[in-house]
C-alpha cells in the first residue's frame, strides 16, 4: 500500500518521455561535485573590437586612471609606520575645499583645522599632533584632569559631547574622537548621569570663540 | 543590490578614490542610509575619515543626504551611479565626436571633479587649450562657453541642486543640512556669463553647479534623475546613412517635408526616394520607425523600445551562438519565434536529431536562458499529465546576463589589479629610468649616456613590460566592451520596467 506499484522496480511519478528520455535509456551522469572553477569551453571567445575609436577609449581609460590618482578626491590610506623615503617621493595635490553650502554642516571640520594641514589630521595615533592649537592643549589638559578625577572638567567636556551629537558640531567632540575612541566611548556612556541638558549647546555656529566660551564659563 | 554590483562598486571606488572612501561607500551600499556615527562605528574609521570620504562622495554626486526629523541627518549611497563610473571614457570621447576637442575637455573636467561652476570650467579648459596651442594663440573663453551652453542644452550638462538663499538669517539656528532644491526648468539653464575676452574675466553674480548627465533621449522627463545615456548613435548597420542624417527623428515625430529640408546639402535625395527610403524603413520587420498618420506628407515615429527589445534579444542570441554553438542558436531563435514549444516540437522544427537537441536545451535550462513552463491537463497537476513547454523570458534572460556581465568586469578589474601588482617592482623601475632619460636628456646628455641608462633594464625585462602591457590593455579594452554590453541591456531593462 505504500507505494509499492513498481515492486521494488525504479517508477519516475512523471512521463519520462515529456522530458525527453525514451524507457530505459540510460540517464546522464549525476552531478557529484560543483563545476570546476575554470571549464574548458568549446568555443574560442571573439576577438575584441579594435579601431581608432576603441584604441582612443582605451587610451583616456588608463589616463583618467592615472590622473584620479592624483587628484585631491583620492583619499590615501595612512601608513602604519612612516618611511621616510615617503617624505621625498610625496606627490602635492592641490587642496580641495567643498562648497559648504551644499553639504551637512556636521561634515565640516574645525575651523582650525582648516587653516593647518588637514592631512595631518588623518593619522589616528598622532591626533593631538601639531597640527591643532590651543583649543586642543586645553582640552589636552582637561582630558587630564579629567583623569585625574576632576569631576568639574569632566562632566563639562562629557555635556560638551552630548550637546554635539546630533546637531551642532562642537570643537571639542573632534579632536576627542580623533585622539582616544576607546576612552570616548566610557566617558560617553557615563555621561548620562550628569545634569546637564542635550540642548545645551544649540548655537554652535561659531566654533572657534565657543569653545573658548565654553572653557570660561565651565569654571563656575 | 546584488553581490556582483557590490563588489564592482567596491573595486571603482577604490580605483577612483582611495581605500578609504571605498569602505565608507560600500558600507552605504550594502546598510542604506545611515547616520554619520553609524558610519563611522561600523567601519571602524576614525569620524575626520569619514567625514572627508562622505564630502568626497557627495561632490561626485554618488551619496546623497536627507535631513530627518530631530535634525539627523542621513546618508544614502546609489548604486547605478558609482556603476556609472566604469562609463566615463566612453562619454568623454562620444562628446569628443560630436563637439570636438573643447566638448571633450569641458565633460572631462566635469567628471573628474564632480561638480563646478560655470566660471571654473570655463577657465580651466581655456587654459588647457591654450597650453596645447601653439605659442602665441590662446583660447577665446567666448568659444568655450558657448560649447558649454550647446552641451548645456542637449541635456549632457546638468544644473545641480543648490540651496535657496533665505533673508531671514537670525531666525533661530540654521538647519543641519540645506535643503537642495532645483526648479526642474531651471535644470538646463545657463547663467549670462560675462567673462570678457582671455585674460579678464568677472564672475557673473549667479553661479551655477554643472554636473554631467550626459543624456541624448529629449523625449525622457527630467523629474526623477536623468538617465546617463552616453549618447551612442544607435547604429543599425542597413539604415546607417539615414539615420545619420535625419536628427530630427529622434523627436517622436516629424514630418516628412520638413525632414527633406532638414537633410543636409549634399545628400541630394530627391521628395521621392526620400518616401521610399521612409517606407521601407517603416515596412521593416523590426519596426524601428512607424508611420503613425498621412499629415503633412506622412508622420514618422520612432519607436525606441522596439529597438532596444530587438538590440538585447541580439545580443541574447550572439551570446549562445558563442557560447554554445550554432545549433543551439538555431533551437535558441526557433523557441523566441514560436513562444512555447514542447521538446518533441523542437527537435522537428529545428531538424536536429532528439539526443542532441535535448542536450543542448538542458545546457540552454541549466544556464538560465530558457525556461520551462508547465501547462497541467489535470487539476491535480500530475506530472505524467502536464505539458511541459520550453520557453524565453527576454526580460529575466537580459537580466541574468546583465548580473554575469557585472561579474565579469569585476574580474577584469580584479585580473588587471592583480597583474599589475605581480610586476609592481619592474614598473616602478622602468618608471625611475624614464624619468632619468627625460632629465639627463634635457640637460643634454651624450648618446653613450643615454644608451647605458636604457641598458638598466635586460631585454627579458623588456619582454616581461611588453607582455604586461598587452595583458593591461586587452584586460581594458575587455573591460570597456562588456560596459557596452551592460548599457545596452541595462537601458533594455529599464525601457520595459517603465512601459509596466
């Protein structure tokens, strides 16, 4: 009763003809394994295209190639350890500025930063290098402080973060974030138990003289 | 977006701009729009990074932003055109043969920099053009813009979205991100550029951002984002010369006696065969060009649809002919003509012996090209009693061979990189030799001089370069054909997804 009709015989629930295969032939082999990775092919591929069109396409391909390599949007990875041959073989772009008008306002790096070399900027480790000013060293030294235990500069440079997030692009939320992620991300999850408002900082417009007002006024 | 179209996105951006910006964009691809710190947190890089990748990014308009409620700000990358990248040779030398020399320095300097104003490309390609000219010439900026208007207004040259200037500049603090916003009319049009002659020049009060999308099809609408068709002729090897001289064509309709005073001088065709040349166009099996009326002497329509379906439906089959030989082409068109037919069917009417017919359909099913269809005889689809009809689905067909072919230039990217990493140190050094030559022979250097120099390098290194760069450039050349091929099924596709 359970399907016994073929006695054990081998009974496909289709018609094997519809597909194609006449009774009893024999059926092609089972796949065992997945096609090879390179199969020979039967046939030859076409040759390409050749002209004086194809041959000057090829030529602007390879020199666009060459030349994006040289323009200020190639962003180089930074090396771990820095050759000093580098120093001699640097190729100088020239600075790119974005025009702001038409960008988020958080993808604006510190004025500062913008009169220095930015590219300094870009190796993590040496984030606090020379490239920042005063702001930095004062915040430098908050950040001591801070460790120190000074619960005053702390939680005003934690408010300072959370004040920054979204919105306003604080000063001291940059070159922190450039200079010790591990540290942030404690300082931030312990922010919350401060105070002090998020809306805090809402008019971050000008952010060279806030973060000095900022400094004067956390002294209360 | 497919794992294929990720991984090609991922080798141009890296190409174009760096390992850095290549992380930032890919993670936007795969994830949609995310937040600047999201961003950052799941790359793993540092803000200041991401920040500049996402300024670089948005500047060749591959991501663009939104503002969200409670001021986030979000990004969103697109695909389709860090895809388009792979296109650029091929727009700058179309602009090259339809707007000379000037045209082609105008969209190179444009896709090279993402966006500009007017003023800067202008200049910039005034002063290229004056380098190459010979001394004493130098380029009127007059001619330069007026190619940048007629590129303007066939619609390769794009106004970009800018944001609107408000009076009111104290009224709490300002949003996050402008709001872009373009007036689709304005899109086209140029600012009255007063750049006095060569040396002078004053920048016109309004600026305007031109960024290219190179577009021949006048007929498509502006609202959602142009489709960056290359402009390529439509070559169709019988009606060449016709087609060529007819531009009025491309609008949807026209008529046939302005046509014959739009033809150039020197054809001389007179009223009559210029009808015949229409109706046998008309007449043609492929209907490329319909007769839609008798006004006016006859209204000629041409319908792009048709010929892009034919165009992919050719390359469909020139790919099996390739593939899988001519018989299978043969079963491969006789299945297209007939619809659907049963395995029994085929092997009559392609007059190919049944085990070799049946083999060749299952390698065609295997690979997706074509497809079964089950029609039941009974309600409880049995399948003893069903039919079983083989069948092409253009569109799906199109579809999987647009995914091989993102595929394939990914491997042809991946092949190239890889080459020209193996041969990293014997390039480097050809490169310090040549710079040595071109030194020593500008200070003047004797010829025994020169001939040491070019001795640093062993005739079996000389072989291994020549090798390399034959390689390097079949691998290109490869690479720009399949982006034909990919235009074309693409545009394929999107014609028939719009007529849905």
């Amino acid at each position: 009763m359970a399907g016994n009709k073929g006695r054990g015989r081998a009974a496909y629930t289709f018609n094997i003809e519809a597909v194609g295969f006449s009774r009893g032939e024999k059926l092609p082999d089972v796949a065992l394994k997945p096609p090879p990775l390179f199969p020979d092919v039967d046939y030859k591929p076409v040759p390409l295209k050749a002209g004086e069109g194809e041959e000057y396409v090829l030529a602007l391909k390879q020199e666009l190639r060459e030349t994006v390599k040289r323009m200020p949007y190639f962003i180089e990875t930074p090396e771990e350890i820095e050759r000093y041959s580098k120093r001699y073989m640097k190729v100088y772009k020239d600075e790119w500025m974005p025009d702001w008008r038409i960008l988020p306002r958080e993808l604006m790096p510190k004025k500062k930063c913008k009169k220095a070399n930015p590219k300094a900027s870009k190796t993590k480790g040496v984030g606090k290098g020379n490239s920042l000013t005063n702001t930095a060293d004062v915040l430098k030294k908050i950040e001591e402080l801070e460790k120190r235990g000074d619960g005053d500069k702390s939680d005003e440079e934690n408010e300072e973060k959370e004040g920054s997030k979204e919105n306003n692009k604080d000063s001291g939320e940059d070159e922190d974030e450039d200079a010790a992620d591990q540290e942030e991300y404690d300082e931030e999850e312990q922010e919350e138990e401060n105070d002090y408002i998020n809306s805090y900082f809402e008019d971050g417009d000008d952010f060279g003289a806030n973060s000095d007002d900022n400094m004067d006024e956390a002294t209360y | 977006m497919t794992q294929a179209e990720i991984k090609l996105c991922s080798l141009l951006l890296q190409e174009h701009f760096g390992e850095i910006v290549e992380k930032v964009g890919v993670h936007l691809i795969r994830t949609g729009s995310q937040p600047l710190r999201a961003i950052a947190h799941d790359t793993g890089t540092s803000l200041d990074q991401v920040k500049k990748a996402l300024c670089v990014l948005i500047q060749h308009n591959l991501v663009v932003y939104h503002v969200h409620k409670r001021g986030v700000v979000e990004y969103e990358a697109q695909c389709h055109r860090v895809l388009r990248m792979l296109r650029y040779p091929r727009y700058i030398y179309t602009t090259k043969t339809l707007y000379s020399d000037t045209g082609e320095l105008i969209v190179e300097e444009l896709l090279l920099n993402g966006k500009m104003t007017m003023s800067d490309v202008v200049k910039k390609v005034a002063d290229r053009l004056t380098e190459t000219m010979e001394d004493g010439k130098t380029m009127d900026y007059a001619e330069v813009s007026s190619t940048f208007v007629r590129l303007a207004d066939t619609h390769f040259v794009q106004r970009c979205p800018f944001a609107p200037i408000t009076d009111n500049s104290d009224t709490g603090p300002p949003p996050p991100a402008p709001t872009l916003v373009i007036n689709e009319k304005d899109m086209y049009l140029v600012p009255k550029l007063s750049l006095i002659g060569k040396g002078k020049r004053r920048l016109s009060d309004e600026d305007a951002s031109g960024e290219p999308k190179a577009k021949r099809l006048k007929h498509t609408d502006n609202k959602e984002s142009p489709h960056p068709k290359a402009g390529q002729t439509w070559h169709s090897d019988k009606h060449q010369a016709t087609v060529n001289a007819a531009p009025e064509l491309r609008n949807k309709s026209s008529i046939t006696t302005s046509l014959q005073r739009s033809l150039p001088v020197g054809y001389n065709i007179s009223k009559q065969v210029l009808d015949q040349y229409l109706t046998l166009l008309a007449d043609d099996p492929l209907e490329f060009i319909g007769k839609s009326g008798d006004s006016g002497g006859g209204m000629f329509v041409i319908n792009l649809h048709k010929a892009l379906a034919s165009l992919a439906t050719a390359t469909l089959e020139s790919v099996i002919q390739e593939r899988f030989g001519s018989r299978c082409a043969r079963i491969f068109r006789l299945v297209l003509q007939k619809k659907h037919l049963e395995q029994k069917q085929v092997e009559d009417f392609a007059m190919i012996p049944a085990k070799e017919a049946k083999d060749m359909l299952y390698k065609m099913l295997s690979e997706n090209f074509i497809s079964l269809q089950e029609i039941p005889k009974t309600p409880d689809h049995a399948p003893s009693r069903t039919f079983y009809l083989y069948t092409v689905n253009v569109l799906s067909a199109a579809r999987m061979l647009l995914h091989r072919c993102y595929k394939s230039v990914a491997n042809l990217i991946e092949r190239r990189q890889f080459e020209t990493k193996e041969n990293k140190r014997l390039l480097e050094k050809s490169q310090r030799v040549e710079a040595i030559l071109a030194s020593m022979q500008a200070t003047g250097a004797e010829e025994v001089q020169l001939q040491e120099i070019e001795e640093m390098i062993t005739a079996p290194e000389r072989q291994q370069l020549e090798t390399l760069k034959r390689n390097v450039n079949k691998l290109d050349a490869s690479e720009i054909q399949v982006d034909e091929t990919i235009f074309l099924l693409e545009s394929y596709i999107e014609s028939t997804m719009k007529r849905q």
